[in-house]
C-alpha cells in the first residue's frame, strides 16, 4: 500500500471546495453580550484582531470568554499568501500608541494570557521586530503577570536581528507557523520559505533554550500524510515544543481552494503520531487555530515540561 496518497476521505463529494462544510467544522455565528463587550474594547483601544481578519470560526467562542489574538502593526499586509484573508497592499504608519493602548486592553480583560501576531511589513527596516519588542515590555510593566505568546511573520531577509531583539525580550511562547508541507509553498506561501522559517524556530531555542517555542500547520490543502510526518521530524529537529494541527477553510473564491475536508478521526491520528515524536503540547482538530485554547494548551505545556525536567532529574 502506497502512504504517501492523502488522508482518505469517506464519502467525501468530487469537488469539496464546491461541497457543504461538514458538520464538524461548522459554527453558529456569535451573538453573546460578552462577545460584542470585546469587539467594542478592541474598537475603542484602536485595535486589530486576527480574529476578525483572518476570518476565524472560533471568534464567537473566544470572544465571548474575553480570549482575542490581537494583531499589531495595522491591517494590511504586505504579502498575498494564497490561503489568507488579511488585506494586502502599502501598510499605513506604525502606531506609536499601539502598544500601551494593547497593555491597557489586556489589563481591562484581566488576561491571564495574551497572544500578539502581526501582519508582515516587509517596508520596515526591522520587519516590525521592535513593535513587537515595544508590546512585550509594555505588557511586562501593565500586567505583569499575563504570560505572553507571541506570532511573528518569518522577517524575510531580516529574522537574525529580528528573533535576536524579541528573544532579548523574552516572551513566554514565541509562535511561528509553517502553514504547510515545502512542495506546497510556491502557491499556497510564495513570498516565503519553509527551511527559513524552520531556521527561525531553530534560532530562538539556540538564543534562549527557556522560551517555548511553537508552530503549525493547516489541513486540506492536498498534503500527502508522509508529507505532514516529515514536517512534524522537521520540527522536533528544530526543538519545536508545541505543534498546532487545523483545517483550512477557504475564506472568498479567489483563495486557494479546499481539496481535503479532513476528518476528526485523521486529526487525532496525527496528534497521536505527533506526541510519540516528542512535542511537549499537540493541539489537532479541524478547528485547531494557532491561539484556540492558547492559554490553557500554555498551562499544559509547561506542566509537561516540568515533569519532564523532573524525570530527567530522577535518572541523574
């Protein structure tokens, strides 16, 4: 038998993009008191979500607990990745209020913990790095006691002194998504590449071994399942502690299109193969985002390193 043909589908249609959604990846759209409480802080506070950007179905969920992933540096990107529905085009100037108005924000939500990303600014000579740097410190002087993860872009051509200044920062989880398997990249990642990005994770751990480190990818773009375990060995060789696993789902028409509507059933096969290959925290499920649950998969994460510590300590 062939492995490397994609996870198959029962009775999935011909055309799957043209195809209803599966009933395990649909959700009802948000309507809670508490979920529009927090749009109205983000509007107020002249916040960006990815929430809102990249379209997320688990929005009405983490909205209503007061979970967002705000996203610095403004609303347009300057890349068109195939798969993403933040608008492209020339970014506007870089807020200098962002990050205290971000520290205030967090505070008034009483987050335990909070997840910064950003889109990418290629027009900046740091690729945005020390927005990032500025956010941290703010956050570290407003609640200091909110562990902080952040998702940064890849810094293209900038990254060794763009991790070199947000690891002096020390954040708590520092994220990067390899969003798909290298064959896939010309089409659905163009502007990037997959080892660059393999070599930022791989740079933040040589910097500070302490900052967990973190990525993943999405499903049902047409990635073969060998495919998916060689990235999984490409990460544990880069000392990846945390692997997030999740469905992609077309945001318009002129996106890439869906060829797999993966399983339950696959995605708990995966995390399984992804556990016995090492990673401290496997987050997989068709609606698996890389901030979904992000505070508690951080909780769990570092209880497991813990115990891994003290296991290690025991044998010596």
């Amino acid at each position: 038998m062939n492995d490397i043909s994609p996870i198959p589908m029962p009775g999935q249609p011909a055309s799957p993009e043209r195809a209803r959604k599966p009933d395990w990846i649909r959700v009802k759209a948000p309507t809670s008191p508490a979920y529009h409480e927090t749009r109205k802080l983000m509007r107020d506070k002249g916040l960006n979500t990815v929430c809102e950007e990249a379209a997320c179905p688990n929005i009405g969920e983490c909205w209503t607990k007061k979970h967002a992933t705000v996203m610095i540096l403004g609303d347009v990107c300057t890349r068109a990745c195939a798969f993403c529905n933040v608008k492209t085009g020339m970014p506007r100037k870089v807020d200098v209020n962002e990050p205290q108005n971000l520290a205030d924000a967090c505070a008034e939500m009483g987050l335990e913990h909070i997840v910064i990303t950003s889109v990418d600014r290629d027009d900046l000579p740091d690729g945005g790095a020390s927005q990032f740097v500025k956010v941290i410190e703010a956050l570290r002087r407003t609640t200091p006691d909110t562990t902080i993860e952040i998702l940064t872009p890849d810094f293209r051509n900038k990254h060794e002194r763009a991790v070199a200044m947000i690891v002096a920062a020390r954040p708590d989880v520092y994220n990067h998504n390899l969003e798909t398997v290298p064959r896939l990249y010309p089409t659905i990642r163009p502007g990037a590449r997959y080892y660059a990005s393999l070599r930022l994770l791989e740079s933040v751990k040589k910097l500070d071994p302490s900052i967990f480190t973190k990525s993943g990818i999405m499903l049902g773009l047409g990635e073969e399942r060998l495919e998916v375990h060689q990235v999984m060995d490409d990460m544990r060789s880069a000392d990846i502690d945390f692997l997030t696993m999740g469905q992609y789902l077309q945001p318009t028409p002129k996106h890439a299109k869906v060829i797999d509507f993966v399983t339950p059933a696959a995605f708990t096969a995966y995390a399984g193969i992804a556990r016995a290959k090492g990673f401290l925290q496997v987050a997989s499920s068709p609606l698996t985002r890389s901030s979904y649950h992000a505070g508690k998969d951080f909780a769990e994460m570092r209880a497991a390193r813990e115990a891994k510590l003290a296991k290690a300590a025991v044998k010596a």
